[in-house]
C-alpha cells in the first residue's frame, strides 16, 4: 500500500487549486501547513466548548421562563441575562463558522470541532483516502477511507510515497518508477 500523494493541481505550497478541483495532500504537504492547521483548529475547538456551554445555559435559562411564564404575577429575571446570551452565541456561531470557512479554503475538511478532528483529502493507490489529523497529535500520522471515518483511522507506515515518489525513508517503492 502506497501512502497518499497530491495530484499536481492542487498543492498545499501556496498555489491555489483550479476551479472546482479538489486539493490532494501528500503526508508532508500535510504537515507542512501543521502550524496554521493547527492554529485555527485550536481555535475552533476552544470556541466550540464555549458555545456548547453557552446553549446548556440558554436551554436552563429557556427551562427557568417556561416555569416562570406559569405564574403570570412572577417577573422574568432571566430574560436579560438570555438576551445578552442569544446574541453572544450568534456572533460566536458567525465566528465558528468563520474557522470551518479557513480550513475548508485551504483544502482541509472539518469533522469534529470540539475533538478538534480534520481530514486533508489525499489519493493512495489510486483512490480518494483522508489523511486524518486530530488537536494535540504533533503532526498527521493517520488515514482511513473516506466512507469510515475517525473509527477506521490507521497508523501511516514508513517508507509510504512521498511527492517526489521516494518513501518516507528515502527508498523508493516498488511499484513506482526509480526517478534517479
């Protein structure tokens, strides 16, 4: 089994991909953009923690007016504290969505913001795989097949294809050609 390689559009040095075309990442591509990646990432799964809390905290508040609204004579002392939560919780949606934005303009796909889990697309022997990537490892050390998800991750193994062909230790595989 070959390691994933980038198609020769889409590269993550920079270039932008054509048209519709999907962005291939090769491991080192990959890894590469490990300090933006992850940057942004850690971003999204800070705020994706705080806007969980933030609903639990509106469903309560909702919860405390419904019981409220049964006593007609009672005052409703939730209903600024709920205000100033709801518009919190659409501005940091806008900026979530921001985030997931960022990562997809780079060619990355977000799976899982609070694990703080994405996929790089990638090819390996001629077919669509995820390099897989998840907040706290220190670079990609996993794919799995686009249809299993995180649950299929495997470890990647040395001497898979690089860009230029060679392994990942400097030998070449065996089913591509030497380019010596």
């Amino acid at each position: 089994m070959t390691a994933p390689q980038a198609n020769d559009t889409p590269r993550a040095n920079g270039s932008p991909p054509a048209k519709g075309a999907e962005r291939l990442f090769t491991v080192e591509e990959a890894n590469l953009m490990m300090p933006l990646v992850r940057a942004i990432v850690s971003d999204l799964s800070r705020l994706s923690h705080d806007v969980v809390e933030r609903r639990q905290r509106v469903a309560l508040l909702r919860s405390g007016r419904e019981s409220g609204a049964r006593n007609p004579e009672s005052r409703d002392p939730y209903s600024e504290e709920l205000a100033q939560i709801e518009d919190e919780l659409e501005k940091q949606t806008r900026e979530l969505q921001g985030y997931v934005d960022e990562l997809r303009a780079l060619g990355i796909e977000p799976k899982d913001g609070l694990a703080g889990i994405i996929d790089f697309p990638a090819v390996m022997d001629g077919r669509r795989v995820c390099l897989c990537w998840q907040l706290g490892e220190p670079e990609v050390l996993f794919w799995h097949e686009v249809d299993s998800g995180f649950a299929g991750r495997q470890p990647l193994v040395a001497g898979s294809l690089s860009a230029d062909g060679n392994g990942l230790d400097g030998s070449h595989d065996q089913d591509s050609p030497a380019t010596d």
